[in-house]
C-alpha cells in the first residue's frame, strides 16, 4: 500500500509525541498497518519488523534456501510446503514475513551513450490510435527518426506500419535532413529484424537492400538494454505529450502538415539535451554538414503486387477495387502504388491510373473504361440478333443493307423482324421481307403490311404472341372492316316494306 509523504510525517507524529501504538495508528489514519510498520521500520525505530513468532524462525533457514534457488516462488507456494513440513501458523501472516526474506534484484546502472554529431539516428514506430477513412478502420502509425547527436525529430503519420511505408519514413527523414547518419539503430522490429538467436542476426533483406543504396550500417539495439534506444522513446513520449494530445486533424494529409510544422517549430526551439546551452535547431545546424551526402537517386518505394483479373474489369487492391480497360479481363497484371496513386501495369505499359483509395470497398472507377464496356456490350448484343437474324430470314441481310444506305437504324430493325419471326415464323417474314423488297420499301413496316396480307388471303387469325402485354397485342391488333353488302340488304328490306 503506498501511503502519502503527510501520512508518514503523521505515522511519525502519533508515534513518537502522541505514544500510540501501530494499530490505533493504522485505525485513525485509515491504512494498512503494514504501511505503519514499513514507515517505522524504515526509520530506524527499534523493535519494529522484527520476527516476534518463534513459529516461523525454525523454518526460515529452509525459506531463504529455497528462495535463493528459485527467487520468483510465490509465499503460497512456500507456505504449502513449510505446512506439509509442520508449520501451523496463518498464510497472511507467513506470506508477509516472507517478503522480508525474498532477495531483491540488484537494480543494473547505465552509463549515459554518447555519440558524435552525425554518428548515429534511432528509429521505430509509434501507435497513435485507430483512423476512420469511409468503412475502413486503419491504426494510425507515426514513423519516428531522431539523430542522437543534435535530437532533430522527424515525425510522419502512416496507415499502416507495412514495409513500404516504413522504407517512405526514412526516405522523408533523409530529404529533412538533407543527409544521413553513418548508422541507424533499431529495436527489433519485424520490418528490420527477421530472425535473432543471441547475437547472431538476420536482417530483412529489403532493408539490407535499401541500407546499400543509401550506404548506412543498421544496427539493432541489445535485448533487454533500457538505455538502447531511449532516445527515440523519449522522443515518442515527447509527442505523445506536446504535439498529439488534444490535437485535431481533418485527415491524414492535414496531421502530417501539422506534425512537420510542429517539428520544425516547437521541437527545435526546445533546449537540447546533449548541451542545454544551445537549442536543437542549432545543434543541428552543427551536426548537418556531419551527415552523409544523398545518392543522386531515391530509393523506389513504390508497393509492387500482381494481381488477376476476374470476368469484371476490376483489380482490387488494398480493400478496394480499381477498373481497368475491358480489354485486360482474365489477365494477371501488376499494380504499382504510392501514397497518392494506383497505376495497373501489363507489362511495361500503363493500362489504368487512379487516385488512392484508403476505405473499405470502394470501387474506383474511369468513365471512360465502364462506358467502353457498355458500348462493346450494346455491340455486342446488337451482332448477336444480327446473326440470328440473318441465319432464320436470309432475305434480310439485303433489307439491312438498303436501310442503312437510307441511315436507318439497323438494331431497332433487327429487332422488330425478330419480333416478327417470334410471332409469324421464319418462312413468313422471309417472304413479306421478299415482298418488301420488291416495293422497294427495306422497314419492318412495310413487312409487317405484307404479312397481313398474306394472313387475309389465307384467312387465318391474327397471331398472338404468347404472354404479350395487353397495351401492345392492342396496338398490333388487325382490324377486319365491316362488308358494306350487308347494309345494302337492309336497304332493300325497307324498300319491299314501303310498298
């Protein structure tokens, strides 16, 4: 129990001047009398703490054996085995007199690392949290850099905290710098370290790559070493505290444009901790011309992934989809992405380029390449009962041609004789198509006219398609006139009365 600096002075008070005992202490103050007893005890004042049970002193030679040979044994475990070996008092009571006995690690000291102005930076990954970006959740990673000599503070929020964007942190932090240290040590991140037994190491090969290029050593720090890289921790907690508590940010865009602000403002007009005479931004004016030059060409940093494209012009890509040319369906392309945009690549060409998408979902698209598609299917559609057409009435192919010489439009035709196929039957249509011809009239309207007529000659009835709407058997309905010779009987039958 951890007791306030007045509850001590009271503790010492009420013993001391007002004579009261460790329990009426413990009462009125309303603490453990343990506390009481630790508070005394650390004093000096005699007779407290002492062993005052005779039970347990007989066994505490078998406790400290014990404990020194397995130090992290719980009491209850101790006091089961001092039971079975004849002790009878309380387990409360026993596990507090064992913690008295329990030896205490010694507490390791560390010599403060120096280092030399452009020597060495300390890099690694801060969680800040959660993003909402549409229906997507992404943590919110900042990649953090600082150069142990001068404590300069590179700071960019990230995504996710993938290889990537881990290789585009220290790409960002060697242009703020305009240079880089001699080495960059790590903790044992999975993004630098694969595989580490004692002190033989295997890097990932991604960064021995890049390290080559930019000639760096990456060096990770020693396991379980407090003072390893207590720089960038430090550095860690120190935005945590000064730049990101409270803060509001629109996106992610507007949070790294505050973050650069923030460093190169308030981080650098702080006193640096090296030689607090001077401040950061002018240590680092000390330690820039230190660095080592920049290769005249970045790293590429770009994400690189095939992908394969299903019967629908999409590739997706990061939790999203991105349309591709209808061209490229049942194809394995590759997608070459940055922060800022998606580019799908079939081989070295560029078939497709979209802006980034970070939400869940969503379906990126050109117009241009869903409006071809449309187009090729309109085509498509219109080939087909071309084909149809001209394979049941081959009389039509002629109709088709003379109607487009007049600009006809030849998909509205192919289906209405279609139609007409559907309801007179193929031999029919090819001869009112035949008949139409010879009128040198090429539109469904006049094969329509010559199919009724041969309907009337042979004195059939209208053919009604089967499961036509009403509105549209009405409209293609055939009326037969009434014959006039009826009216004249009447006529006649009026006359014959008059007489």
């Amino acid at each position: 129990m951890t007791i306030t600096p007045e509850q001590e002075a009271q503790v010492l008070r009420y013993h001391h001047v007002e004579k009261w005992r460790i329990g009426t202490i413990a009462r009125q103050l309303n603490i453990h009398h343990y506390a009481v007893e630790r508070v005394l005890r650390q004093e000096g004042v005699p007779g407290i703490g002492k062993t005052q049970h005779s039970i347990i002193e007989s066994y505490l030679p078998f406790v400290r054996e014990t404990l020194e040979k397995f130090p992290t044994l719980t009491a209850s475990r101790l006091y089961i085995m001092c039971k079975e070996r004849g002790y009878t008092g309380g387990p409360s009571h026993f596990r507090y007199l064992v913690g008295h006995h329990r030896p205490r690690p010694v507490a390791e000291a560390y010599l403060r690392l120096a280092t030399l102005p452009g020597e060495q930076a300390q890099v690694d990954w801060g969680h800040f949290g959660h993003l909402e970006i549409g229906r997507a959740r992404r943590p919110l990673m900042a990649f953090v850099m600082v150069l142990s000599w001068s404590r300069r503070i590179y700071l960019r929020f990230f995504p996710d905290a993938k290889m990537e964007n881990f290789l585009r942190g220290h790409v960002g932090a060697f242009e703020a710098f305009c240079g880089l240290p001699r080495i960059l040590l790590y903790d044992n991140l999975k993004s630098a370290v694969l595989e580490r037994q004692g002190n033989a190491i295997r890097f990932h090969p991604t960064i021995l790559d890049f390290a080559g290029h930019y000639r760096y050593e990456p060096r990770p720090v020693a396991v379980a070493r407090g003072n390893g890289k207590g720089r960038v921790e430090r550095a860690i907690r120190y935005i945590r505290d000064a730049f990101f508590a409270a803060r509001s940010f629109v996106d992610l865009g507007d949070l790294n444009r505050q973050a650069e602000a923030w460093c190169l403002g308030q981080a650098d007009d702080r006193p640096c901790p090296q030689d607090k005479t001077m401040t950061v931004r002018e240590a680092f004016v000390q330690e820039q011309p230190r660095l080592l030059a920049l290769p005249a060409n970045p790293y590429v940093t770009d994400e690189r992934v095939a992908v394969s494209v299903g019967k629908t012009p999409y590739v997706r890509f990061d939790l999203n989809d991105y349309s591709v040319p209808h061209t490229q369906v049942r194809k394995t392309l590759t997608v070459v992405a940055d922060p800022e945009r998606v580019r799908v690549l079939d081989g070295a060409g560029v078939v497709a380029s979209h802006p980034r998408s970070y939400d869940k979902g969503k379906q990126v698209e050109e117009p241009a390449h869903i409006e071809k598609l449309i187009e090729r299917k309109a085509q498509a559609r219109a080939q087909r009962g071309m084909s149809r057409l001209t394979q049941a009435v081959p009389a039509s192919q002629e109709l088709l041609e003379r109607a487009a010489e007049r600009g006809e439009g030849i998909g509205g035709i192919t289906s209405a004789l279609l139609r007409l196929v559907d309801r007179y039957g193929a031999a029919e249509v090819q001869a009112a198509v035949l008949a139409a011809l010879a009128r040198g009239v090429p539109h469904p309207h006049a094969v329509r006219l010559a199919l009724e007529v041969r309907r009337e000659l042979k004195n059939q009835p209208p053919p009604v398609e089967v499961c036509m709407p009403k509105h549209v058997a009405d409209r293609d309905a055939v009326i037969n006139p009434h014959k006039l010779e009826t009216y004249d009987q009447l006529t006649d039958k009026k006359g014959d009365k008059d007489e």
